[in-house]
C-alpha cells in the first residue's frame, strides 16, 4: 500500500472543512461533543433553535433535553480555516487523516505546485514559498471568474517512497540559495539520492548542533518580524524547503545491518541486563563547555574527549540511547534529540547517572568520523567508540533499534527500568525534582503536580534562592530574587516576539496608574528547535530595540522552561504570561489571554482575582434589583378559566425564588423546570416559587408558563436590556439560564444543572466554580483549569 498513490477529490477535501448546513467553509467552528459533527456556530445554534430539535442534523444521535450544552468549540478545525499561519502542515494531515479514516497521518502526502511539502513548514513559509513559484505576471480577472489563477492550490495524496535530492543538489547553504528558481522548480521532481555536496553540509555545517545559513535567517525573520515595523530579512524560501525536505528524507531512511546478530540479549522491562557486555571494554566521553547551549553556534567546537572504561558504569544508573547520524532539526527525530541533548547537560551534573549515546551511521556517512564527532559535541555523554562500529550495530540491535530513536534505563542494580523512545524530555528537564530515573510511574507522577505547581513560590518556580540576581538587558542593572518575590511578577515566556507590543503597552499603562508590575523575560527556544544562546541574543536585542530596559533578564533553564509549559494545558506551545501572586501566593500562566479578553480591568491578570471580582459583584446583586424595573409580576389564578392576576413583586420578599431567564428560541431547560417544580418543589415546599422573565423581549410564552404555576415578568426590550446589562458578565452573551435565590433575595446558585437536580431548597452552589464555568462557555475556556472553591 505504500507504493499506491491514491488521489483524493476536491469535493471530498471541501467536505471536510464545510459547514453541511450552510455548505460554506465553518465560520467559528462549533463540534458536538457526542457524535463529533462540526458546523458553524450560528447555523448549528439556529437549527436547534428553531426546530426545537434535540438530535444531531447529521446522524440523529439524541443530546438530551439542553442540546446547547453539547456544543463546543472546535479551535483545532478553526485554526485550519484560516487565521494563524503559525500552523504546521501537519495540522491539516492529521486533519484529513481523521476525516478521510486513514491510519496513519504519515500516509497523506501535501502538495504544492508538484512539490511535496515537509509536514513541519509553516503555513506562513508554504505561503512563502507558493508566492516566489507564481508568476509575477498581473491576473485580470472578472467579478464571479474563477479564482484558480491568484489561489494557492494544495494537493493531497498517499505518500510514495523515496529520497528527494538528485545527485546535484545541495541542501541550505549558498550553493542552494545562488541558484535560480527556475532551475529547482524544473528539478523538483526528480529527486533520487543524496549529493556529495548534501553530505558534506551534513557532516556538520547544517546537521545537529548547528544551525545553516537560510534557518538562521529564517529564525531571525521568525522572532523578529511579529513586533517591528521594518522587517527583516526573509530566508530563501525554497532553500529551506531543502532542509525539509533532507529531514523527510531521513524520515523515510531503512535501517540496513551490515550482519544479522544471532545471540543478542533480551532487552525487557523489569528484566536485568549486563551493560558491561553489551557496551564493550571502553567509551568516549564527550562533554560541552557551553552546557546550557547545545547548538548556538556555526562553528565546529573542539572539545576534551577522553577514553573511560565501562567499569566505571557499576552503581549507576545508565541511560542507553541509539539514535541515527547526522540529525537535523526537520526531521522526525529532531524534537527529540534536540530536547535529550539539552537534558544531557544537566544530568552530567549527577554523580549516580550515566547517559551512553550509540551513534548508528545513516547511508553514506559511515565512514564519516567528522559527521560522528559533530552530532556528539551536542551532547555531554559517553559514546560507543566510531571505530567499533560492530558493537555500535549489536548495542542497535539488542535494543529494536529501527531508525527511530530509542533509549533504555538501567537502575544501579542494572534492571531495566524502560525501554523506548526518550519522549519524557520533550516534557520535562534533567534537573526536575521527581522525575527521576524518568520511569513511566515517575513522570504520571509529575503530570499530576501540575496544579501543584500554581502554589509555588517564585524561588521554587525559578529554581533561584533569595540571593540570586537578575539583571536587566543592558547588565547595568540587577534586583536580587529576595526583592522581586516581594512584588506582583510577570514571567514572559517569549518564544518569537509576538506579544511584545500589547505587553509593552500594558506595562506603560500599569507604570501610568501606579500598579505593580515586574517583567522577567524567559526565553522559550522550544518551539523552533532553537539553539538557547542564540535565541536569547535575539529575543535581547528586540527588547532593547523597545528600550524596554527597565525588564528583567532570566537565563536559560531546560528544567525551568520544560515545567512552565506543563503549567498550561491551554495554548502550552504558544507565548504566556506568568503572574506570580506575592499576596496570593499562587501562580497563574494565564496572563496574556486575560490581558487580550479583560484589557487593564483584568489588573492583575489573574483567574483567581477575576472570578473574585465577579463573584462579589454577583453578591451585590438581589432578586429585587434584578426585578426593579418590573411593578409586577403575573400569575394565573384559575388555570381552567386562565384568569390572569398582577401581583407586586414585593410580595416575593420571603419567598425562595428560582428566575428562569429564556429566549422564546431557546427554551431547552423549559420542561425541565416544570418537571421539577411539580414533582418536588410545589408539593412538599409551598415557599418556593418560579419567575420566568423573557430576556428577548418577546411575549408569546406568558400564558403557558403561567398555567404551570409560575410567575411572569411581562417582556419589554427596554426592561429586559437592562436585567441582561445587570447580570450577565459583558462577555458571557445573554442566554438561557436558571438562578436560585435565598429567601433573602440573594444569589445561592446560578447554575442550571445543579439547581435541577436539587430535589428541594436551598439550592447553594459553588458560586466561583459556577462563574468559571459560565466564563468557560463564553469561549473563555482558560478558566476552567483552576478549583476555585
């Protein structure tokens, strides 16, 4: 099946990303949680809506009797519409993978122009690279012609084997970029094997640890570009897409022995392992001076490297780890290495732990000592020596080595504690308290200390001890941690700029209305793969382009960085905010999305303090000041005859009411209510009574909602604008809901569900989690991450 191309109608594509209801591509796509169908979120909530249906449009599937509630936002489908251009392509394959019920998301193949496009590029260099393949030429077109001519069209496919470099092309360096476009379109196709001149860019100037010429300029565009007006300048376009295209090649690249090893040890968990033989008499240890730093510079670096005997590997803990050379960041693999590298530094640190790095030589380069040399120099290991490469290949196969990378643990008693992947630090640092020896049970014990985590102080966040100093960007200024952890704190997890302007912006107008607010910038290289000093230069010189010289300077941290992004289950990979709370001791990672929805009057840009603040002002409202703007209210006094009664709404004084607020197009929790009233309410507690007050204006359904025995607030827009104004927070809509008041006419509960299931009053709820949750449904879905009780 790998070999077959199957080709994928246009119409199939469209359906994937259309609303069935408007057959339009989704606008603010909406996915019901119980069978997963998307639609627009206007189109999806009008039809339930007017047809009062409680089924799916497409399979029928039944939502229950508040249908709404089964709605939520499908950000993931959004984002493939059409806003963020920071999107991989790989977004859009898993998508289709999903949709089109293929296994894997590696078997779809995108296309561009007859191009395939490498899973990892951004939407914003595809689009890049689409405009520099073009014509330049004008297109003339008439209102209602076809687009075809100015659209970028990308084609899907199963993806075919094979290496995509012919034997003259190079692979990111200047040989890619001085040659014309013209001549790769027409080449683009044919691509069969690696060059001479690929593999020697390969054995070190753009393979792990270094960085090639079109990346850097690609970084710097990347972290530069979102906050500066004068742009810098944009990489080669097609000469990155050389280095995609090496890492998918690399992706596909079939492990070959050069033997089949008949008596290899049986590598199991929970199984012993004798390290001493399967690694040999002696190792290579490799160590950076820059530790912290794996890949900042371009340039070979020349370090000790000494002979060690594998004896002294009894008492410790081992980490084996098998891994194809060269390496380079566009690969699938590159994740991976780059985070283990980065990890390694700090594990060199302890004296019970050793990582054996076993480099297996990728075609063509197992000859290559310069290509071997260079991928260590990334790391501080001990490595199974070039010239044995027998044992290089046995070590390989012991462990199923396949091409991907592979690791396995050993505990000093040399038991095998795991075997796979080192996928744990992707999530987490060599230095994390707990984590170690980086067992399975070690990091689920970790992911759930993820709460635990907002209690922390700024020491125990940073890792820093009181007398420890951060200076500012210019280093003419320092603040040691004992006076920051005083003040109100924002951590700038800064990863290529983007937020810089609005952070500059709040800032300013915290300084103008005397608000505290101390900015530590923490530099993310994490999400392009990179190299830490360089990134921090970058991200420095921006700052000091903004004169922003009055913010702090935080120096990189793998542990650090790795446990701040484990803070945020929302928008983990993205830039944020840190608030470091002195007064509430507490950490919230949700800043910059509370700065975006709340602007100043967020002030101090913490969930905690919001739901607060909307707590005490849903405190001070009342069933009267709720109601103010009504006389009466209206009953029924003979449901046979529908003799209508005016009673003034000071008689409710006493009286423990439940307000229902409906639409006459939503009234989904109408029988409900009914149900409940009936059956608990009004015949075991004659003090308990229920309003109903149409919050659209509308009249039509005051009589049925008397003859259950309810009250009315005859509908007025004027009158039901402002109890809508009252209650509703200005970014939850108005919408259907039910309120418990006390027979003190304050609020108990305003949560619908839990009311309903209450079989008789009081009706208390948890008040904060409530407002949360009603935030949470108006899109704010940052602040369900949080007990608020």
């Amino acid at each position: 099946m790998s070999n077959q191309v199957v080709k994928v109608r246009r119409e199939t594509i469209a359906a994937c990303m259309t609303c069935p209801l408007c057959s339009k591509l989704f606008r603010d796509a909406t996915t019901i949680s119980e069978c997963l169908h998307t639609f627009c979120r206007r189109c999806i909530y009008k039809k339930l809506s007017d047809e009062e249906t409680e089924c799916c449009p497409i399979c029928n599937i039944d939502l229950g009797c508040v249908p709404l509630e089964k709605l939520r936002a499908d950000h993931n489908l959004q984002d493939i519409g059409g806003r963020d251009g920071n999107i991989p392509v790989s977004f859009i394959q898993k998508y289709l993978m999903r949709k089109l019920d293929l296994a894997s998301e590696d078997e779809v193949e995108i296309r561009c122009m007859g191009q395939p496009i490498v899973p990892t590029l951004q939407l914003n260099s595809l689009l890049d690279m689409w405009l520099q393949m073009a014509s330049a030429e004008r297109v003339s077109v008439a209102i209602g012609s076809s687009a075809k001519d100015f659209v970028m069209v990308l084609a899907y496919a199963r993806k075919r084997d094979g290496a995509p470099f012919s034997a003259s092309n190079g692979c990111g360096e200047s040989d890619l970029e001085s040659e014309p476009n013209s001549k790769r379109r027409r080449r683009s196709s044919s691509y069969t094997a690696l060059s001479d001149r690929t593999r020697e860019l390969l054995e070190e100037k753009v393979s792990f640890p270094n960085v090639s010429k079109c990346r850097l300029k690609h970084i710097k565009a990347s972290i530069l570009a979102p906050g500066f007006r004068d742009a810098p300048e944009l990489p080669d376009s097609l000469a990155l897409n050389k280095e995609y295209k090496i890492g998918s090649y690399f992706d596909t690249e079939c492990l070959t022995y050069s033997e089949t090893f008949q008596h290899v040890p049986n590598v199991e968990a929970g199984k012993e392992l004798n390290v001493l033989d399967l690694l040999g008499d002696d190792l290579l240890s490799f160590s950076t001076s820059s530790q912290n730093d794996p890949s900042s510079s371009r340039t070979t670096r020349r370090e000790n490297v000494n002979v060690e005997s594998t004896v002294n590997l009894k008492g410790k803990y081992v980490m084996i780890c098998c891994v194809f050379v060269p390496s380079i960041w566009s690969s699938a693999d590159g994740p991976m290495v780059y985070h283990t590298a980065l990890a390694s530094h700090e594990l060199a640190r302890r004296d019970d732990f050793v990582l054996v790095v076993v480099p297996m030589m990728r075609e063509g380069f197992a000859h290559s000592y310069s290509a071997y040399q260079h991928f260590l120099l990334g790391f501080s290991c001990l490595a199974v020596p070039f010239c044995d490469s027998h044992q290089r290949e046995y070590i390989c196969s012991a462990l199923g080595f396949d091409g991907k990378i592979k690791a396995v643990i050993l505990d000093p008693s040399q038991k095998v504690l795991y075997h796979g992947p080192p996928i744990m630090f992707s999530q987490f640092g060599g230095a994390e308290h707990g984590s170690f020896p980086f067992t399975p049970e070690r990091m689920d014990i970790c992911l759930r200390r993820g709460g635990v985590l907002q209690d922390l102080s700024l020491n125990e966040l940073l890792g820093l001890s009181d007398t420890d100093v951060l200076f500012n960007i210019l280093k003419d200024a320092q603040i040691t941690i004992s006076e920051l952890k005083q003040k109100f704190v924002g951590l700038y997890v800064c990863s290529d700029c983007r937020s810089l302007r609005k952070l500059q912006e709040v800032h300013e107008e915290c300084r103008r209305q005397k608000y505290e607010l101390e900015i530590v910038v923490v530099c993310c290289p994490f999400e392009k793969q990179v190299p830490p000093k360089l990134h921090e230069k970058l991200i420095m010189d921006a700052l000091a382009s903004f004169k922003l010289i009055g913010w702090w300077g935080f120096p990189f941290n793998n542990t650090v960085f790795h446990r701040l992004m484990r803070m945020r289950e929302i928008d983990s990979d993205r830039e944020g905010l840190f608030i470091v709370d002195p007064i509430e001791k507490y950490v919230d990672p949700y800043g910059l999305p509370i700065i975006s929805d709340f602007g100043m009057d967020g002030y101090p840009f913490t969930r905690r303090k919001l739901i607060d603040k909307e707590f005490q002002r849903k405190m001070g409202l009342s069933l009267k000041s709720l109601l103010l703007p009504w006389d009466c209210v209206y009953g029924m006094r003979d449901t046979l005859t529908r003799w209508m009664v005016d009673y003034s709404t000071a008689l409710l004084k006493n009286y423990i009411v439940v307000l229902y607020l409906f639409k006459e197009k939503e009234k989904f929790l109408a029988d409900r209510l009914g149900a409940r009233y009936k059956k608990n309410w009004k015949r075991k507690h004659s003090n308990v009574v229920v309003v109903a007050v149409n919050i659209d204006g509308s009249r039509t359904s005051d009589e049925d909602f008397m003859a259950r025995g309810w009250f009315v607030c005859r509908a007025k827009p004027t009158k039901s604008a402002k109890l809508c104004d009252e209650f509703f927070h200005p970014l939850c809509n108005p919408c259907e809901t039910v309120v418990a008041f006390g027979d003190d006419g304050m609020i108990q509960s305003m949560d619908p569900n839990h009311i309903l299931k209450c079989r008789h009053p009081p009706f208390h709820g948890d008040l904060r989690d409530e407002i949360a949750r009603a935030f949470d449904d108006a899109g704010l879905h940052y602040m369900r991450h949080y007990n608020y009780s």
